[in-house]
C-alpha cells in the first residue's frame, strides 16, 4: 500500500467497512443471543466505551504525530518488538478476513448458490481483491465512499420499512439474563468496533492529520448507531433468532420488506450491497497487512505480494470443513481476538510508549 493520503470522510468510511462487514453475518445474532431483551442497553453501554476508547487512542498518539502502532513499537522495545506486533498485526487481519469470508460465501451459497462449490465463490472474491489491490488504494476508499452511505441508508430502511411487524415489548426486562451477563459479559460485544484496529495505522495516510480526534469518534459514534440499528430490527421482530442457527440474520429482515405487489423480494438488493461491502473489506484488509510487511522487511514493490496475500486468504478460507467450523470461529474465537488486539494490545502499547517517552524527556532535563 503506497502512503496515498486519506480524507477525512475517507478515513471514517473505511473504518466503518469492518463494522458493517462483521455485522452482515452472524455478530447481531450473538450479541442477541447473550443480552436477549437487554441488547439495546448493552450496546449503549459498549458504544460508550468503544468510543471513550477510540477518542483516549487519539490522545496517545498526539506525543508520536505522524506515526502508527509500528513506529510505536520500534520506538518502545526496538525492531524485535516492531517485527513482533507486525506479525500479530498481519495475522490478525488475514486469518480474521479469511474465516469471514468462508463464512459468508457460505451463507451466499446456501441462500442463491445451493449446487455451486464454495470454492468457486470464494474464488470470484479472491479475483475481485488481487484485481483492487493492483489500484492505487484510492479506488477502493473511492468505492467505500459510494458503498457505506447506501449501507447506512439501507440499515435505515430496513428499521423503518419494518416497524409495523415490531413488537417493542421485546425490550422488557430491561437487563434481559440478569446485571452480570448485561454490563461483565456484555462487554464481549465490544467486538462489534473491530474497526479500531484500523486506527492504529491511520495517522500516517491521513490528509488533515489534525482531524484524526474527528476521524475516531465520528467512525466510533456512526459504528454505534448502526449496530444499536441493526440488533434492534432483529430484537424487534424475530424471537426465533436467538435460539436457533439462523444464517445472515439481518438477511431475514430484508424479505419482510414488500411494497405492494410490484416492489417485493428486495432482499436481493440489499445482498449485492453487502457482497460489495465485503469485497471492499478483504481489500483494506490485505492492503493494510501488505503496508505492515512492506514496512518490516523494507520491500519496495508490493506487486509481488498481491497474488501471495490473495492465495493464502484463499488456503486459510478453506481450512475449515464446513460452515459449523467458520462459525465457531466467528462466535467463540473472533471476538475474544478482535478485544485481545484492539484493546489490550494496541492500546497497551500506546500507554506504555507514552509513559516511557516521559520518563525518557524527564531523564533528559538537567
């Protein structure tokens, strides 16, 4: 990835792509599933702290302008622990965007597809991402900037058009299972905001960089809104959901929408919206993780990488055996990745470069 400079708009769409990618699938339903009736009042509290989070990783990074998480490392345990966090950084983007992938092409297989291998779906996305990534990094966040504002409008619609079938007794009681799974439990929702590991390598790409305290709540808020968005129409409208294998749940809420005779079956629409999305997501994701190991290993081109990162999310698509097994992942060990990165990791890294720069400027003062 060439350090092409991102705007502001640019910048807090990108961060929304991973959002709304993770939420396509099967995150509103786990998020319904542990909270039940409490689900709205569980994501306020997480929004809360997510954006908290994402405004505190602004504050960190203004002692290191011009830096990401990388730089931050070099600086704080020398290039073993750049070449450390790198590695987990590139991991973590490639093995999550891998098992999401085969999970959706699975989903896309069984609702359109049902006599297609998955291996051929997967294949179209591979081809799309090593074609995008052969683009200046610019065409892709120009992609984002006419995808999410159609998302976030769709999201919208879906609330709306649906409210009719909407039972708002489903909120009670207020804490669902009980105080301890709302606020202890619950914070696993934090997941959700798997876009602010994105952050951690912005300040270098950005135009304004003076914006990236926008950049973090702006991302972190919209984030929010659309989530609260998205689990309340599930909520609100399927019981069923939360005790049963329902693939793409908000899929589901798509085919209830009609509009007389002529305007029925739109979910269709909203579908190739979401493989759009989605295409969008595997590019940020192997360009960033191309950025990180141009970044170690100091290789000019990234050409050669393009085809390396398009087959190996390929092979680790097709590690599991079926969808059971990506949605295992996707329920019991992505989550617990997504906080364990973002917000030990990253934001442990942040306090410690910070406290460290000031013991090292308070050691240099006569």
């Amino acid at each position: 990835m060439s350090k092409s400079k991102i705007g502001t708009v640019e910048a807090v769409m990108l961060i929304l792509t991973i959002v709304i990618s993770s939420t396509i699938l099967s995150l509103p339903k786990e998020i319904l599933s542990l909270n039940r009736s409490a689900s709205i009042l569980n994501l306020l509290y997480v929004s809360i702290i997510a954006i908290t989070i994402s405004v505190l990783i602004y504050k960190l990074f203004k002692k290191f302008p011009g830096s990401d998480i990388i730089d931050i490392s070099e600086f704080l345990g020398g290039k073993v622990l750049k070449n450390i966090v790198g590695i987990i950084f590139i991991a973590y983007f490639i093995i999550t965007s891998s098992i999401l992938l085969r999970s959706f092409c699975e989903s896309l297989k069984i609702i359109y597809f049902p006599t297609t291998n998955v291996l051929f779906i997967i294949l179209m996305f591979i081809i799309t991402i090593c074609i995008a990534n052969r683009l200046d990094f610019n065409a892709t966040l120009k992609a984002n900037l006419i995808i999410i504002p159609i998302v976030l409008v769709s999201i919208i619609f879906i609330f709306f058009t649906n409210m009719n079938k909407f039972i708002p007794q489903k909120i009670f009681p207020i804490l669902g299972t009980g105080f301890f799974n709302t606020f202890v439990l619950g914070l696993t929702n934090l997941a959700s905001f798997g876009g602010i590991a994105y952050l951690y390598f912005l300040p270098p790409f950005l135009k304004e960089p003076e914006k990236f305290k926008k950049i973090a709540f702006s991302s972190s808020l919209i984030s929010a809104i659309y989530i609260i968005l998205c689990v309340a129409t599930l909520l609100f409208m399927f019981s069923y959901l939360l005790d049963t294998n329902e693939i793409t749940p908000l899929y589901n809420a798509t085919r209830y929408i009609e509009f007389g005779t002529f305007f029925q079956r739109l979910d269709s629409i909203f579908l190739s919206i979401w493989i759009f999305v989605f295409a969008c997501y595997l590019s940020i994701a192997s360009k960033f993780s191309m950025y990180i190991l141009k970044k170690l290993t100091h290789i000019h081109s990234k050409k050669p990488l393009i085809d390396i990162f398009g087959l190996l999310i390929l092979a680790i698509a097709l590690l599991p055996k079926n969808y059971a097994v990506s949605e295992t992942f996707e329920t019991n060990v992505y989550p617990y990745l997504v906080i364990a990165i973002c917000f030990f990791l990253g934001l442990g890294l942040l306090v410690f470069a910070n406290l460290y720069k000031k013991k090292k400027t308070q050691m240099n003062q006569p």
